[in-house]
C-alpha cells in the first residue's frame, strides 16, 4: 500500500470550487501511440508497462474567486468532462495532460486562453440509488460521451495503482510557445470501486489516442469539499537543459 497524500496549499489561488461525483475510467494504451500526442519536453509516464488515458466526468460546485465563501447564492455549479493522459516535465514534477475538456458553462471555455483544450458541451448528470450516469455532446460538434457507473465499496487503503490514477496536483498547458503548469490543491479523493453499466463515446476518436481496449479500471469519488487552482506559470527545466518551458513540437 501507499500513503495517499495531496498538497493543501497553493500560492495565490485563482478559483475555489467543491468537486462532486467524479468518476474515473482508465484504459492501458500502448506508450509509443500516447507519446505522439503530448508535446516535448513532457514524457508520456507508464505504469506496468503501458500508458493510461483516463475518461473523468465530474461535477464542480459552487466556483468562486479565492476568499468568495461557498453561501454566497448564485455561484456556477457545472458538469465537465476530461480526456487526459499521465506525464512528468524534465525538473521531475508529474501531472496531467487533457486531451479534451468538455464543459457545461458558457464562461469556462475563456481558460482556452492558457491553452486548454476546452470544449462547449451540453452535460448532464444524474444519480439514482448507486448508479451515475453522466450524458454530454459537443456544441458545436458531434463528439458525445454516455456513461453510466454504479459505485461500489470504498477503498480504505488505496494502491499504488490507485493513486497514480487519480491523484495529480498539476496540469500542464501549451500556449505561445511555452509549456505552462496550473497548481492544483485539494484533499485526498475519498475513492470507492465501481462497475460500467453503460459507455457509449466518440470524445477519443476525436482527440487521438487509440480506441480502448480491455476492461477499464474505474473508481467512483463523492468529491471533495475544496479544490484550489493556482496561477499559470511558465514550467521550469533544471538548470542547463535550455529555455525554461520551450516547447520543442510534439513527440
């Protein structure tokens, strides 16, 4: 077993929100087809010998500016769903790479501006008993996801396999050049096993990895009640390796 740990603090933080019901579909690719799809000078990260790319629909709560407290009424609840990849920069810090993002809120979409694939998408999600079921398609577009999961009992003591699925306190970004990175901070994931009932998607032959193979590994999440996004930031090579965040095309 690992101990599942995750950064608190973030320096000057952006937005705040709560994250609900998230859920988490994984399949192994194979590195070389992932690697294409993620520019230098990231490294496409393996475990047990494969890639991963992950289907993660979510739902996030009550967003706000840092200090806005959550009572405040009117605050944006929306759905989102990420298509994402695993990867580590060259100074040693792991994170995530978004293939897609799609996104339920007419304002989110904006933050394509640091360079995330952001995508305006009518989302939906409902629960009933165990059983979510997250429904999305693009606007405009004709890519679509139609998840339905049913959760099951929680995982007391994550595995390393576990952790590594779910837990990344980055995200890296590309734009004018550059390679970015987005702190994020939050609590560990309560996580909990669960089953596909339903998956029907067209979101990853759209973005470009290979089609999914095999039995997912899932896990089901009821969210945590604070998420902390920092400031972009332009991400730092070691010393003597060259310019700090050049991006070199893809590889």
């Amino acid at each position: 077993m690992v101990a599942y740990t995750a950064e608190r603090r973030v320096r000057l933080p952006v937005p705040w929100a709560g994250r609900l019901t998230q859920t988490s579909v994984h399949w192994a690719h194979p590195a070389q087809a992932v690697r294409a799809l993620v520019p230098k000078p990231l490294v496409v990260e393996e475990y047990d010998g494969s890639a991963w790319g992950g289907l993660t629909p979510f739902v996030m709560a009550d967003v706000r500016p840092a200090g806005v407290p959550a009572r405040v009424p009117g605050l944006p609840t929306f759905a989102e769903t990420g298509l994402r990849t695993y990867v580590r920069h060259p100074n040693g810090r792991d994170g995530l790479w978004f293939l897609s993002l799609e996104v339920a809120c007419p304002v989110i979409p904006a933050a394509r501006a640091i360079g995330a694939p952001f995508h305006r998408g009518a989302l939906q999600v409902t629960r009933g008993g165990k059983t979510v079921r997250y429904t999305g398609r693009r606007r405009p577009g004709h890519a679509s996801c139609r998840l339905a999961v049913r959760s099951g009992d929680p995982i007391e003591r994550p595995a390393e396999r576990d952790v590594r699925l779910t837990s990344r306190r980055r995200a890296y970004t590309r734009r004018l050049g550059l390679l970015w990175e987005t702190p994020v901070a939050h609590e560990p994931w309560p996580l909990a096993t669960a089953t596909v009932e339903e998956l029907r998607e067209t979101l990853t032959a759209g973005a470009g990895p290979p089609a999914p193979a095999g039995e997912p590994v899932v896990h089901f999440s009821d969210g945590v009640g604070q998420v902390w996004m920092g400031a972009s930031v332009p991400a730092r090579r070691r010393p003597g390796t060259g310019p700090a965040g050049t991006v070199g095309g893809r590889g």
